[in-house]
C-alpha cells in the first residue's frame, strides 16, 4: 500500500497530516508534482518531479497507483479515474470519492466551470479552514485503518 498525493495543489497541512500518518504506520508517500517540492526528512516520503503540462501529474498517477494504494487529490477527474481502476481516492477537505458520487461530482464540477467561463458566476470552491483539516484528519484515519489491514474502505 502507498499513499499517492496530487502534490501541486494539495494543502501543506494536509500533506503534515498524511506525512504524520506514514511515519505512525510505516505507509509510504508519494507526491506527485510539475514544480519542485520540499525535501522530506523520511525514507517513506518521495517525490516525483514531472514535467509541466496539463494533467502530467495526474497521468502519472492514474498510470502508477494501484487499487490497494490511497490517492489524496481535489482534482475530479483524477479521482473518476482512480475509483474507474478500482482505487481508493479521498478529497483534501475529507470526502471519499466512490463509484456512487464521483460521477455527480464531476458534473457539477463540469456546470459550474460553463457558468464560471460564462461569466453566470464567480469564484471557486470556500477557503480551506479547520473544519476541513479535522474532517480530512479524521477520513484518512478510518480509510488507513481499514486499508492497512486490508479491507475495502467502502
């Protein structure tokens, strides 16, 4: 089992949750980005440096991560994919993506970028806060538990 992280747009504080998480059960991490990232101190966390472009990380992920490994992403489509190949994917504000809500999810995504580019509506999803990290803190701490002893979390 490893951990996958769509690292360009994850929240630092959700990767110390998850780097934490490693460290406590000996799982490793992989972040994924198309920028430099900060060394980590850990033989369990690595990082892959893609190249820039339009969905290069998340095809990298898609191609590497296997049904019994954990993708941390926000990005919709990569999440479709991962539940698609029989993966685990959770959210960085704490919600599991499954075969029965990913597909609303990404419709919705889908609507709300034509009413953005339509100019029907402005901003993007709330500013990330406490709620959120404790809600994720607490989802990753059920789906490791189930998926270290190997269980299907859902």
């Amino acid at each position: 089992m490893k951990i996958w992280i769509d690292a360009d747009a994850c929240p630092r504080v959700i990767k110390e949750i998850l780097f934490r998480a490693s460290a406590r059960l000996r799982v490793p991490v992989c972040l994924v980005a198309n920028k430099p990232l900060t060394r980590h101190e850990t033989g369990l966390v690595t990082s892959i440096l893609v190249e820039g472009g339009f969905d290069v990380a998340d095809d990298y992920i898609a191609a590497h991560a296997s049904p019994a490994d954990l993708v941390i992403t926000a990005d919709i489509p990569l999440a479709a994919r991962v539940v698609a190949n029989g993966g685990v994917a959770l959210d960085p504000r704490g919600e599991l993506y499954t075969e029965e809500n990913v597909g609303e999810r990404l419709s919705i995504r889908d609507l709300m970028m034509e009413l953005r580019s339509g100019g029907l509506i402005q901003g993007g999803p709330a500013q990330f806060g406490m709620a959120d990290r404790q809600r994720f803190a607490s989802s990753l701490d059920r789906l490791l538990t189930r998926m270290v002893r190997g269980e299907r979390p859902i």
